[in-house]
C-alpha cells in the first residue's frame, strides 16, 4: 500500500536584504509539522521558496546598477543558507524566477484568458504618483492619497482583469461548508465578513508601468500581476500542466498553506477562486498565523533587542531558537520578540527543566551504577503514576500537532518534564543510596528516569532537529533507531538494560541573564545604522503592497499598512545641529545639540562612521521628536535623526531649502 501523503507549503519569501528572526517563524512551523508527519509515517512534500518578480525588486537593481536576476540570486542564496543554517527539511524550493515556473504561469493566463475568466479592459482609477499606487475614489482620504497625503490624479491604464466576482457566491459557500478551510477561525469570519460578503470587484491582473514580471504571451506589454504569479507556485512546483506533472497528481490538492495572518486575504479569495476557474481541487486549510513582533514594547526591558536569526542561533543554539518561536506564543497570535523572553527561556524550560534532568538522571547512573544501567529492579511509589503521565503525552502531542497547536504541544511535554523532575524529589535517590538494601528500588528509579527521557526525547524531535540525538548520546541509545521511532514513544520498556551512558556536556548551558542583556543591548546599540535595515525588512511587505492594485488595500489595519492618522503620530521636525562630538569607545556613534524651534535636544546617533562631527555643525537635519528617549552608552538620546542607508552607504535625509528649525515635517 502506498503511504498517505502530506503537502505542506510556506509562502514563498520576498527577497529582503536582511532576514530577521520573524521572517523564520512559518518556515520553523512549516518544518516542525513537515518532521512530525515523516515520523508518524507519511509520505510529507513540503515546499518552500522566494517571490522574486516586481516593481520594487526592478527599481532596487537599478539603484545598485545590476539586473534583477542578479540582484535576486544573491539575496536568495542567503535565504537558501538561512534555512540550512536552521536544519530546514524542505523538499523543494521553488523560485519564481526559474523558467517552469514563468512557462506554467503563462499557460495558466492563457487558459483562463481563453475559457474568457480573464479579460481585457481599461484599469481607471487615482494613482498616486510618489507612492506610485492606484486608489478607488472611497478610499481617498479627503481627496488625496490615503498613504502619503498628497494630491493623485485620474489615470487609466489598460490591463486584463480576472473575474473574480464571479467566483465570489461559491466561495462563500465553500468557507461556509469547510469550517477547517481558514483557521483560525477568526480569520474565516474575517475573511467572510470584510470581504467576501461585501462583494469581490474584479480584479487587475496585469501591469504595463514595469518589465520584471513573467510576461503575457498574448499581449507582451503587459506582465502578470504578482500575486497571480505567487500564488501559482503551489502548484507549479508539482510540475502542474507540464510534461511530468507526478507530484501534482500525488500531493495535490496541498493539506497546508501556512500563511501570516496579512496574507490571508490573498491565499483564501483570489487563490481559491483561481483554482475554481482552472477547474482544480482546492487546497484543504489555510491557516493564518500571527506576527513575531520586534520592537519590544512591555516585555522588554532592554531596548535594543538583537533579531538577526544568525546571531541568534550562534549564541544560543539552534534548538533554543526554534524551541521559542514555537513555544512563546500561541500560533494564531501575536506576540512580542524580545532577547530577555528568549533569555528566560532558555534558562527555565531548556537548561533548568529538559537540560538539567538529563545531566542528573546520567550522573547518577554513573555514580550508582558505574554508569552501567541495571537490570533487575523492584517498583515502588510514585511508578504508576510516572508512567502514565509519560505514556499518556504523545497521543496529546499528536492531537495538538495535527491542529498546528506547536506551543500547547510544547506545553505539555514540558509538563511532562516537570512530573518527571517531581519524580526525582519524590523517589530521593540519594537516599536510597545510602543503603544497599535498596539497590534494586534505586535500580528502578534510575530506570524509570532514562525510559522517561527516552520519550520525551522522541517527542521533541518535530521542534528540535539537534538535541534528541545529544540526549541518545549521553543515554547510550544513539543509532538504536527500533527504539526512537514515533510510536515506540507509547511504549514503556524500550530502554534496555545493561546499557552504557556516557556522561556528557551541559546540553542547555545557563546565561547569566544581567550580562547577556548587556551585552546584547550593546551589540544592538553598535547595529544602530544597520538596524533600520531590520526595519526595512518588515516595511517591505508594505512597499511591495504598494505597487499592487487597489483591491489589495482594503485591509489597511490587519495588513502591515499605516493610515494617515498613525503617520500623523510621528512629530517629524526640522532641526539645526548645533553641537557634535564623537561618543567615547563607540565607533559608530555621534552625540549632537540640536536646535528645534525654542527647544535643545539631545541626540546619540549612529551616522560616525559617515559624518564627522565637524561636517555635521550648521546641517539642518530632520527629527522624530516625540520618540520615547533612550539612553544608547549611557547617553540620553532624545529622539533619532532620519537617514537612509544600503550596505556601504548612509546619507541624511535632506531639507532642500532653508526653512525654520522647528517647522512640520509631512
Ligand atoms: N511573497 C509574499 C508571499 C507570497 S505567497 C504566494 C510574502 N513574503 S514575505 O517575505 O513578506 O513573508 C513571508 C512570510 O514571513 C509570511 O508568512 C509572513 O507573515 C512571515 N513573516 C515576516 N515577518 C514576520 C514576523 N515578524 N512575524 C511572523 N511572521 C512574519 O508575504
């Protein structure tokens, strides 16, 4: 019999200079499930890769003076060293820029053109020039652009537009009768309610203002529309409608779309409705997840937090790493990244909880036993109730996975470490130790401890691709795979007696907490300049959005889009340097007097490395001054210049003319 097969996708990635630990998050879920069901004995695709057509991938290459592919190519071999960095097991990694892809994706154009679910007609609406995107007249505000607040004119452009409306009446009926199709369900009331009862326009499906698309082979003025070209990568990576489409025919339709919770609209209205009009089954759920957010807030005291994935796993471990991103928040929430929740992670539920159980369970069987387990043993109390706890965890491991719960997954195995931990306190090995008349009972206890690992280290292996095999090591079961598999978890009794431990290093070393913030914090400080690049990396999502039609921007709230009035939040001001020196043992840092208006401020500034102070005395430069101040080495830094910066470069944002200190920035 041929095994049950499992198709799991992540969205395909933007190449973004810089990936930060959020971009990490669906591709570490997408994972985890992918490894779970492999273990539970399916036959598993998952897919993975990078969205590389678009206005903004064209201008980007053109300011660095390359072409989009080879500006794209280099990017994406950074993202391919992420996921290998992060033990990631996808089976493929599809790129849209790759030729079976854009050949497939022009054949799907062509077809729905040819059955008439694409046509030709004229795109009018108001387009912003600066933001370069088109608006409906009711999404104006006061007549001007939504985004930026200026003056849009009345444009036409032709393009070809898919009808979606049609499709609009069965996909409500779809959702409605497939309670799993969109989960959680707050995305599915969302998606019915805002959107889809409402009514669906017709959609713009081609563009002719750029070239860096895959073209239309009927009309080659014309590229086709991004997301049309996105979201067909779920299936043209199985080689559908092309000479070997297999993999299609075997994993189609996919079990899983992960997805951030901003893309949902996209992959539960204009994917499905397209999958209709070609005629082809549609995937089984979408599930939307929530945002990793970075920039601390409440929970973190430290200010600057360091969310460079590579960093991250170089000091603190893969495992630990991929076992809070899970862990932390619940997977249709957002939650709050910051280095001091991962610190204490760390320390209580990997070093003191899993790391700490392992260290003394081998100690002791070396220091009882000579590190020898051994056979004969004589039950006791508390026994049963260990064992059931153990015993009982993976049916709910399995039961929470199946419905992506990773984080109560987690929660209840490391319950079941807690019980095990308890079980140590309860039996005092150190007390039966001190008569040999219990060595059998200590025997026993002993046992009970390495079988309880030998379980909880198969259940852990979806999360964690590197400490099951440590903990084998230290247990003296490495490559005895008949007792590691899956299902031998709800057995007890596979851990054999007469084996060997070997004692071995601290698997979760403690972090002195106070230290590490510190120098975290510094490390962020030093990143200052850099660190807009992280920002950059989740504005992007916005700038792509930007260059997309109007019926992508009805969800401005849920969708990384800012409205007016959170723009007008920011008191941007004009302000004169009046004083700058260079900060003491910080390379990158400048402190500067600012005039604003009546007001001085004072201002900590990571421009050194491109202004000298005496080139920046007399500038006019452009402040947000209500930011929150911080104190960067020990300075206050009241608010932060505006500067733009790529890899080598970091220019000021300019005042072209002479105008007041203290005047509006908008
Ligand atoms: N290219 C589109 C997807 C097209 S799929 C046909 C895209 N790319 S993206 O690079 O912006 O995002 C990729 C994934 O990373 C999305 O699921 C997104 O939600 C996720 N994340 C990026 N930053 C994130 C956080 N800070 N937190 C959690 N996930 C986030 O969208």
């Amino acid at each position: 019999m041929s095994k049950k097969t499992f198709y799991i996708t992540t969205p395909i990635y933007y190449p973004s200079d810089k990936l930060h630990i959020g971009h990490s998050y669906t591709t570490v879920a997408a994972d985890t499930t992918s490894r779970y069901k492999r273990l539970r004995g399916y036959d598993v695709m998952f897919l993975t890769g990078t969205d590389e057509h678009g206005q903004k991938i064209q201008r980007k290459a053109e300011e660095k003076g390359v072409t989009p592919k080879e500006y794209v190519d280099e990017i994406v071999n950074g993202i391919k060293d992420l996921w290998k960095l992060m033990k990631i097991t996808n089976d493929k990694f599809i790129r849209t820029t790759d030729k079976y892809h854009e050949e497939v994706v022009q054949k799907i154009f062509k077809k729905l053109y040819d059955q008439g679910d694409i046509y030709k007609s004229e795109y009018e609406g108001w387009y912003c020039t600066p933001c370069e995107s088109f608006w409906t007249k009711t999404q104006l505000i006061d007549g001007k652009c939504p985004d930026c607040g200026r003056e849009v004119e009345l444009t036409k452009e032709e393009s070809y537009f898919f009808k979606l409306s049609k499709y609009q009446d069965r996909l409500i009926k779809h959702i409605e009768e497939n309670p799993d199709f969109i989960q959680p369900i707050s995305r599915r009331n969302e998606m019915l309610n805002n959107f889809l009862r409402p009514g669906l326009e017709d959609l713009a499906v081609s563009r002719t203002t750029f070239t860096w698309g895959v073209p239309v082979t009927f009309d080659d003025k014309h590229v086709v529309y991004v997301w049309i070209d996105a979201l067909s990568n779920y299936i043209t990576a199985l080689g559908y409608m092309s000479e070997n489409d297999d993999n299609y025919k075997n994993y189609w339709p996919a079990d899983v779309h992960l997805v951030g919770k901003e893309i949902v609209r996209f992959h539960t209205i204009i994917w499905p409705a397209m999958l209709m009009a070609l005629g082809e089954p549609l995937p089984k759920q979408i599930y939307g997840h929530g945002w990793l957010l970075l920039e601390g807030g409440k929970m973190s005291k430290s200010k600057g937090n360091v969310v460079d994935p590579v960093i991250l796993i170089e000091k603190y471990g893969l495992d630990a790493i991929r076992y809070f991103l899970l862990r932390e928040v619940p997977f249709g929430s957002d939650g709050v990244f910051s280095n001091e929740a991962l610190i204490n992670r760390i320390n209580s539920d990997l070093a003191n909880d899993l790391g700490n159980l392992v260290s003394r369970t081998v100690a002791m069987i070396d220091k009882y036993f000579g590190g020898v387990m051994p056979s004969e043993y004589q039950d006791g109390d508390f026994d049963e109730d260990l064992k059931g706890t153990v015993m009982g965890t993976s049916e709910k491991v399995e039961e929470l996975l199946d419905k992506l719960q990773y984080n109560t997954a987690l929660t209840e195995i490391w319950k079941t470490i807690s019980r095990v931990n308890k079980y140590i306190d309860e039996t005092m090995p150190w007390v039966l130790a001190k008569d040999e008349a219990n060595n059998k009972r200590l025997a026993a206890v002993m046992y009970n401890l390495a079988e309880s690992l030998r379980i909880i280290s198969v259940l852990i292996q979806p999360f964690m691709p590197e400490t099951p095999e440590k903990i084998w090591n230290q247990l003296g079961i490495a490559g005895n795979t008949g007792i590691l598999d899956w299902d031998s978890s709800k057995v007890w009794g596979k851990y054999p007696g007469g084996t060997k431990v070997n004692k071995g290093d601290v698997i979760f070393p403690r972090i002195d907490i106070k230290k590490e913030l510190e120098e975290l914090e510094k490390m962020a400080d030093k990143n200052a300049a850099s660190k807009s690049e992280d920002v950059k990396a989740d504005t992007k999502k916005t700038e792509d959005k930007n260059t997309a039609k109007p019926e992508d921007k009805k969800d401005a709230g849920d969708s990384g889009y800012i409205t007016i009035d959170d723009f007008a939040k920011v008191d941007l001001r004009v302000a004169k340097v009046l004083e700058a020196e260079k900060v003491e043992g910080a390379d990158k840092l400048l402190k500067l007097k600012l005039e604003m208006g009546d007001e001085i401020r004072q201002v900590v500034s990571g421009i050194a490395k491109h202004y000298s102070p005496d080139e920046m005395v007399g500038k006019y430069v452009i402040l947000v001054a209500n930011l929150k101040p911080v104190k960067l080495r020990g300075i206050e830094s009241q608010g932060m210049i505006l500067a733009a910066s790529d890899d080598k470069s970091l220019v000021l944002a300019a005042i072209d003319k002479e105008i007041g200190s203290g005047s509006k920035v908008r």
